[in-house]
C-alpha cells in the first residue's frame, strides 16, 4: 500500500518510511520516463520504444504482423 501512495503522489519511499531524502521523487521528463518507471523498463526497452515510435504507420504494422506470424507458429 505504501508503495502504492509514493507511486501516485511521486512521493520518495525513503523519506515516507524512514524520513530520509527528499520528499518527493524526482518527476519523470517524458511520457516515456513515466513508462520506464511504472513497468520497470530497463535501456533495452526504452530504445525498442523510442525505436519503434519513430517507424512509419505501415512499418510498425508490418512489425506487428510479424510478431502475431511469430506468436501464432507456437
């Protein structure tokens, strides 16, 4: 639950239990900032991202029929 609340109000885990640091965590810069610390995305994901956002409509679906090819052989 505690976890919950820092996550919601951005507030730094160590200051709410053990009263250390700052209070609040330092807000993300960008929508994909927010991703990586939601989901726990390592450097990898975060450039597959950034890799696949920057693709064409037609080659991000083309992307995609790839891998429903790849999910749907198994």
């Amino acid at each position: 639950m505690i976890k919950a609340i820092c996550r919601e109000f951005n507030v730094n885990y160590d200051w709410l239990v053990y009263g250390e640091g700052e209070m609040f965590s330092e807000l993300p810069k960008t929508i994909l900032d927010e991703l990586c610390r939601v989901y726990d995305l390592d450097e990898i994901d975060r450039k597959l991202i950034q890799e696949y956002i920057k693709m064409s409509k037609e080659s991000r679906r083309v992307l995609k029929d790839y891998i429903m090819r790849i999910i749907s052989d198994k």
